[in-house]
C-alpha cells in the first residue's frame, strides 16, 4: 500500500464518529449466578396491583433504579404476561442487560392449574423474541410452579426442546410446583425435566426439610435458583399461635434466616418474594397484592428497606462463608431417606409421658384381611393395622387412587389402633395429599367398635395439595384406653374422566398420653 493510500484510510477512519450507545450490540454476561448474587421476584416495571385510589406511595424501587448498577439487586426472576409482540417491553429488557442486570424471565403459558396447550405456549415465544434478543436474557423459565398432570411433563418436556432448537444459546429453566422436588431416576411424577437450571420456591419449609430438597434440585446437576419468601405481613406457613402482627418475629423470621444460611452454605443464589398481602373483604379481594417496594404497610416497607441492606452485605462475606457445603452421594442419600416409622416420648402440661406414633406406609399389602403396620423398634405404646377388602383393588402405589372415568371413587381406608398400655386423651393426625384440580379429597373419621363412625373431618377445597386431618381429644372422647379403636380415612376421587393419582394418604399419627400408675 502506498504512503498516500495509507494517509487516506488513516483519515477516513478518524473520521467516522462512533456508534451511539443504544446502537451498540447488548450481550448480558451468563456468568453463573452465586450467593452473592442477590434477587428479586417481580415484574418489569416494578409495579404491582396499585389501587388507584391510594396514589401518592412512594416506590423504593423503580425500574429505572431496579436496573441501576449501584442498587443490590444483581438478578430478577421476572414476571412477563404478555400476549403478544411488546416492543415496550423488549426495550426495557434491553436496558437491564445493558446495565448489568441479570433476568431469568418467567414466560406465561397459560391459565394456572389448566393443561398447558403447546401451540399457544409457542406463540407465546415467538411473539416474545420477535422484538427480544435471547442475548439481553440470563435464561428463561417456562412459566412457574407448574404440575405434572393434565400432561404437564409431557408438554415441559416438548417445550424445552422447541426452545433449544430455535434459540440453542438461551438456558431454558424449569419451574414445579411449592414444596416437591425432582426425583432423579423416577419416571412418573416430579420427574427431573430436562432443563439447564431450576427455579424453586420452598416455602415455609423449616431447615432439614428445606436442605433434603434443595439436594434434590442440585443431584439434578443442573443450577438451582430459590425464591425465599420474604413477605412479613403475609402470614403465609406456621400460622398457629400466631398473630398477623407478631408472626414474622415468631415464626416467619426463622424459617426465612435458615433458608437463607442453607443457601449461603451450598453456594445457591436466591431471589426473594417481598409483597404485601392482597385485601379481601367477604371472601372478595379488594385490593390486589403490591409489591413490598411500593406497599401501602409500613411495616412491610420497612422490611423491604432492611432487606436490601441485609442482601448488601452478602458481598463483604469471607470466602470461606460461602458454599462450604458440596452436594456428595451420601448428602443425595440423606436426603432421599424418610424415616417410615417414627416415634417420639414427651411429658405433657400434666407431667404425664406422652408418646406420638407415625408411620408414612412404606408397603402397603392388597389382600384381604388385617395387615400390622411394621414396627422395626418394638415401641411399647401401641400397635398399628390396616384392614384391606375389596376396594383395595383400586389403589395405586400405597393409599392413593385415581379418577377412573365418569363416576366418583370412595375408597376408605380402615386402621385399627391397639392400645399397649393405658393411655388417655388420645389425638390422631392424617396426613392427605388431595388434588382438587383432579377432583381428589379425603375424610378422616373415628369408630370405637369399626361399625359405627362419628367426627368426621374432611380436607378443604381451598386448603392446598398438602392437608392434615385431625380428631382430638374431643372428638375421641369415650375411649377406655386399653380397647382397640378404628379410624376410617375415606379417599375420594371426583374427577368425571381417568387422571393421574388424586389423592393420597401418605402418613398417620397417633398420640396419647399414659395413665399413671397407681
């Protein structure tokens, strides 16, 4: 090249004016998150259900302070609803990544507790990343707190193959539903999807059971995100004896710092769920749930303040604080194990011995007749049995059943407790797992002679997948305690068309307290 040649090129490149820099390419950095990354659960303009009427709340976190690089949020698992192409929205996406800010978008599929159809989800998608580059996104998740039936895994699965195939560069999470974890290795149920990370959100779960399951997520191999609930006026768990003003102080605090700590120990990033509970009145809501940042409750303000100091200081943390916990197989087989029977011995407001029996019915025999509960410590106290007949042709992998087709399902269950030693104000507990979605409940009664029942308790159309029968003293008053009683806890499946199983017993409770001797 000769010297004029080269003197042109020189001054024609100084010359040009770089590009602006809204105009430059946005790459979010897809580092792996850590505990040190600390997270919010929210929407993208950081706006939640304001009542009009009660303008004038200042917000704590804007959007424009949400993305700004010196707030303590480095992540957000984000809310994103729209039905169809949202250039707004693409463009406030695109300003998060330019600053830094990591977002694992929660898609909308569809209606909650309703099939999810896989042409409409992939609309969904595609109408997403028609304004939306993947790059400007840490991962997405395809939506939240999703269930297995009504063909959900089969669907989740297909999804995230759709995904991989039309954008291989974008991690695609998955995201079950409250209080269930994978189960590597199984292939019905909480199964482990295919995924390149996970979102949970445990909540309420106290330490153990939270740490077995958060195992369960990281033998997955796969990263985990939790979201913790940080909610303090939101008496969401561990409500007894418990006021709406003291709860979080009593209860919620604790179960919040040791889910935290779990995580701080293994090493998992967490975005919390700081909201203000929605107003209902009559049954009716009022006022939607808003966001901690702009709530109308001081105290939940406050919070949110003390929270984002809190999170803060995760960054001042000496190494050796964090992730001093690896996952191994034996911490994998810890947390599959579940002890099947377990007893425990306490004195009562009388002085009296207590004891508490519990068994999760690790076999359950079909045949006909009486089958004893296996007790592999010998306990001194009682005796446990079931009495099968024919209906036991319907359960399914324990006590649990199905909807079978056009008509309801009653199965009853029938136990029988043998009294070892004199014993008085006796309590049972029956813990169900109905699923209403699929028309499963279940009824727990008593029976001093296993023919006539009385105090029925049932579980609640709006009580959850997880529910807790229970008959008192009250309720079991009459007893001698030295005759064997019954118990009948009838399973109900009401779905009108087969499904998968509605509803299960998965444990019984039995507690008494002994006579003294004289």
């Amino acid at each position: 090249m000769s010297i004029l040649r080269a003197l042109g090129l020189l001054l024609t490149l100084n010359s040009l004016e770089p590009a602006p820099a809204e105009n430059l390419p946005v790459t979010l950095d897809r580092a792996p998150l850590t505990f040190r990354d600390s997270g919010l659960y929210a929407n993208l303009n950081c706006v939640h259900g304001v009542d009009r009427t009660q303008e004038g709340v200042t917000n704590l976190l804007t959007a424009e302070r949400a993305r700004d690089p010196r707030t303590p949020w480095d992540f957000f698992v984000m809310q994103y609803n729209a039905e169809g192409p949202s250039p707004e929205l693409a463009g406030t996406l695109r300003e998060f990544a330019r600053n830094g800010k990591k977002i694992i978008l929660r898609v909308l599929l569809g209606k909650k507790a309703q099939k999810i159809d896989l042409n409409v989800a992939k609309q969904r998608l595609t109408e997403l990343f028609q304004h939306t580059d993947p790059r400007w996104l840490y991962a997405i998740t395809l939506d939240e707190e999703n269930v297995y039936w009504f063909g959900g895994t089969e669907t989740l699965t297909a999804l995230y193959h759709w995904c991989k195939e039309r954008w291989p560069e974008l991690p695609v999470y998955q995201w079950w539903t409250p209080m269930v974890a994978p189960e590597v290795g199984t292939t019905s149920g909480w199964v482990a999807l295919p995924a390149d990370g996970w979102v949970l959100d445990l909540y309420g779960q106290p330490a153990a059971a939270f740490e077995k399951k958060l195992l369960k997520f990281l033998e997955t191999g796969k990263p985990a995100i939790h979201v913790a609930w940080a909610s303090p006026t939101w008496v969401f768990y561990d409500r007894e004896g418990c006021t709406k003003e003291d709860w979080w102080a009593t209860a919620g605090r604790k179960v919040f710092d040791d889910q935290v700590r779990v995580c701080r120990e293994y090493n998992v990033p967490v975005a919390y769920f700081c909201c203000q509970e929605a107003e209902v009145v009559d049954g009716k809501q009022v006022a939607p749930i808003r966001w901690g940042w702009h709530a109308l409750d001081p105290a939940t303000r406050r919070w949110f303040r003390e929270l984002e100091a809190l999170v803060a200081n995760f960054d001042f943390l000496p190494a050796e604080e964090i992730g001093f916990r690896q996952p191994t197989p034996r911490l994998f087989a810890w947390a599959h194990s579940a002890p099947t029977v377990q007893g425990t011995v306490s004195l009562d407001d009388k002085e009296r011995t207590r004891f508490s029996w519990r068994t999760s019915f690790p076999e359950v025999d079909k045949a006909p007749g009486e089958h004893e509960v296996p007790d592999p410590y010998g306990n001194p106290y009682v005796r446990l049995s079931y009495i099968q007949d024919e209906n036991a042709q319907y359960l399914q992998d324990g006590f649990a059943i199905t909807s079978i087709g056009k008509r309801a399902l009653t199965v009853p269950v029938v136990l029988k407790v043998t009294p070892l030693q004199p014993a008085t104000d006796w309590q049972v507990t029956a813990d169900t797992a109905p699923i209403q979605e699929l028309g499963g409940s279940a009824k727990l009664a008593f029976s001093p002679d296993g023919k006539t029942w009385s105090g029925e308790s049932a579980t609640d159309a709006a009580g959850g997948h997880r529910q807790t029968l229970t008959l008192g003293a009250e309720a079991l008053g009459g007893l001698d305690g030295t005759t064997p009683f019954w118990l009948r806890v009838t399973l109900i499946a009401n779905a009108g068309l087969k499904t998968n199983v509605a509803v299960r017993l998965t444990a019984l409770e039995v507690g008494a307290s002994l006579v003294p001797r004289q």
